[in-house]
C-alpha cells in the first residue's frame, strides 16, 4: 500500500466517491449477541474496556475485540461505524476482514479435497503444477509458472511477485477506484516480471498466490469460487453475517473505512478505494461473532476438517520476517512457546486479526476500521494497541 500513498499524495484532487460505490454508507448499527453475553464478569473485564478506550482516545476510529480463554468469552467495542453519520462501532459490526480471506480460501480448498468423489480434487493436488490447471497464455508470463504448486501458493513459497506491489495497480486503481477487478485483469500487472526466488525457496508473502488458488479452484471444479466458499464453508458454519464482497451485497449496518490518505492528521473515508476485493486474497467482510464461530471450528475444537486436513494445514513452511506459513496459515506473535495461528488482515481503511494460541487455549479476533498497511501517524498507535491487546490476553 505504501506506493499507493506516495502517488495519492501528488494528487490531491482525486475524489475517491466519484463512481458508484461498492461499499454504501453505515444506516444501522451492527447486530446483537448471539450468545448471553457475560462479559461484564470476565475478570479481565474493566482492563479490557480500558484497554479500548486509551486507544479510541488515541484516535482509532472504531474497534471491535474478542477474548476467549479460561474465564470466558470477552466482547466490546468502541468508536464509530461511520464517524460522519455518528453509528456506534459494537461487537457486532460487520467490517473488512481483509487477508483473513486467505485463510478461508484455504479452508475451502481443503473442504474440497476432503470431498474428492464429487470434486476429484484429493490431497494430491497440493504437489500438482499450476500449468495442470492454468492455460499456458498465463502460466507462460507468470514468474516461476511452469514450476510452482497449489501447495506454494498457499504457503508464499512461488517466488512469483505481488500485484499489490506495482505501481501500474495503483494507478489503475486510482483511475477507476470501484472497478470489479476479474483475475487474469489482476494477473496481467505481474507478467514477464522476474522471480523474487525459486519455488520453493523460501517464503515471500504476495497476494498474487491467492488470485491463482482461486483460479485452480474454478478450473478444477467448473464453478465459481464464490459460490463454492458459500456452499462448503460459510453455509454449513452457519455464518448469515459473514460476506465475499463484491459477490455478496454487504448489509447496512457493514462499517466505514478510514485512512489519514493525505499524511496531514486528517483521516477520510476511503472505503471505495477498492484494491482488487473478491479474487481470493482480500474481500471478506465479517463480525467477531461470525470469526469466532469460525477458528473455533477450524482450529480450536478442530470438528470442521478431517484430522489429516488439520495437520496437513499446519504444516509450518518457510519463514517470512516474523511469520511462519502453513497452508493458508499464518503463525504470528512468537513469544518464546507461545504463538498464534490464524491470519491477519491488513487493507487501506481496514485492519483485523484472528489468531488462537494453542499453549494458552486463548483466542483474539479483531477489527479496526483504520488501514495500517502504509505509514501513517496512526500506524504505531495500532500497533502499540495490538501489542498491548496480545500481552494483556496471555497473562
């Protein structure tokens, strides 16, 4: 995102509102619990509220926090949905998950290999060559195309560049900021780019990988990804508050995004600057509830995937800066035995995490409808929010 900003810097004429938008305005706040909240008797209780607002005072617009561990589950929310409509941001405000998308796509693919009679798709197909599936007009263009796997796109190990990270995106996206992006569109900014490194190698996170997975689903399966996120996971889950933008119609009371765009203390709307949502690497919008009920499933109680699918997930690849890489996972907040595994998701006006700690059966999820992907004055105080959160959570 950085190189988004440098260019909106050296333009500040744009009006980001000035086509039809994707994202409509906040009209309703968000929905209630779904369980008998007990929150107010966690013993954690007033340090978590506290927590909250120190970091609303500190100027993040609105935020949404889950804990779950020993004691209980925790929810709380502070701040505003839409800052210029004056909607409260609460625990069940529906928000942009960002990259935690990923670690949907990931589940749905697995869903389909457990279910290889109707989709022929078995545990296999992680070692299977992307040109198996891909006409060879893209495979041929796309760094390290004739060797990477569905397996390296899921663990950041392709060596094949970030379409995120080229500036011909940006400026796309600052011609056009609500443009539907299909995924050979997205594709066609990082062809004939050189390998960052060979397949395998190492790992480098790039948003590239996913729009591939969710390409090798379609193509595998004959139907659109979408479609088929809905049928294997968000239906049987249960999730009505969880949404694939722009493929599902978000609800009214879905939250504002925010970002200080032009680096002068001001934040400003910027929820349709819309960065290529719905290709597999970003899109989903989602609450706490919806997210808990999700890692609760997938990584906690483990009931939603085969036993061989949970431990083929969790299978830690290469490393990339403070990150390990399992299949569509992310191991994060390494503190001596204590990790979390989930995802976290980062977009312009947006920010959220998803992690469960296994040696400490504890769970966070939340979100922040603040972008924190490019500097900012704001970004340390996200970060120092997010610190805080994680060490107040294990203790």
């Amino acid at each position: 995102m950085k190189k988004l900003i440098c260019l909106l810097l050296i333009m500040p004429w744009l009006h980001i509102a000035c086509r039809k938008a994707q994202i409509v305005r906040t009209t309703s706040i968000g929905v209630s619990s779904p369980w008998n909240d007990s929150s107010s008797r966690h013993p954690k209780n007033n340090a978590f509220l506290n927590l909250l607002d120190k970091y609303k005072k500190k100027g993040l617009p609105g935020i949404s926090l889950l804990i779950s561990d020993a004691s209980g589950t925790w929810t709380g929310a502070t701040g505003k949905a839409d800052l210029s409509a004056g909607i409260d941001f609460v625990p069940g405000t529906v928000s942009k998950a960002a990259s935690i998308t990923k670690f949907f796509m990931a589940t749905l693919v697995f869903r389909l290999m457990e279910d290889s009679v109707n989709t022929g798709m078995g545990y296999g197909a992680l070692n299977r060559p992307v040109r198996e599936w891909l006409p060879s007009g893209i495979t041929n263009k796309l760094a390290n195309g004739s060797q990477i796997t569905l397996g390296h796109c899921l663990k950041h190990e392709t060596g094949t560049p970030d379409l995120i990270n080229e500036d011909a995106f940006y400026l796309a996206v600052l011609n056009n900021p609500n443009k539907k992006w299909g995924p050979v569109e997205l594709l066609e900014f990082i062809y004939n780019k050189p390998a960052e490194f060979a397949a395998g190698d190492t790992a480098v996170y790039s948003n590239t990988n996913t729009v591939l997975v969710t390409m090798i689903i379609e193509a595998q399966t004959g139907k659109k990804h979408d479609r088929l996120l809905h049928q294997y996971v968000l239906e049987p889950l249960g999730l009505k508050n969880t949404f694939y933008q722009p493929h599902d119609q978000l609800p009214p009371a879905t939250a504002q995004g925010y970002y200080d765009l032009y680096n002068n203390g001001s934040i400003v709307n910027v929820s349709n600057l819309v960065t290529g949502s719905g290709n597999g690497y970003g899109g989903l919008y989602s609450n706490l509830y919806d997210l808990f009920t999700f890692i609760n499933a997938v990584l906690i109680r483990e009931t939603f995937l085969r036993p061989e699918s949970i431990a083929r997930m969790k299978t830690w690849g290469k490393k990339d800066d403070t990150n390990f890489y399992g299949y569509g996972l992310q191991q994060s907040y390494i503190r001596g035995s204590d990790f979390g595994i989930g995802h976290k998701g980062r977009d312009l006006g947006y920010s959220a995490n998803l992690f469960y700690f296994p040696t400490r059966g504890v769970t966070h999820i939340f979100f922040v409808n603040y972008g924190t992907d490019a500097d900012s004055g704001l970004k340390d105080i996200f970060f120092a929010f997010v610190d805080e959160m994680v060490t107040l959570s294990l203790q």
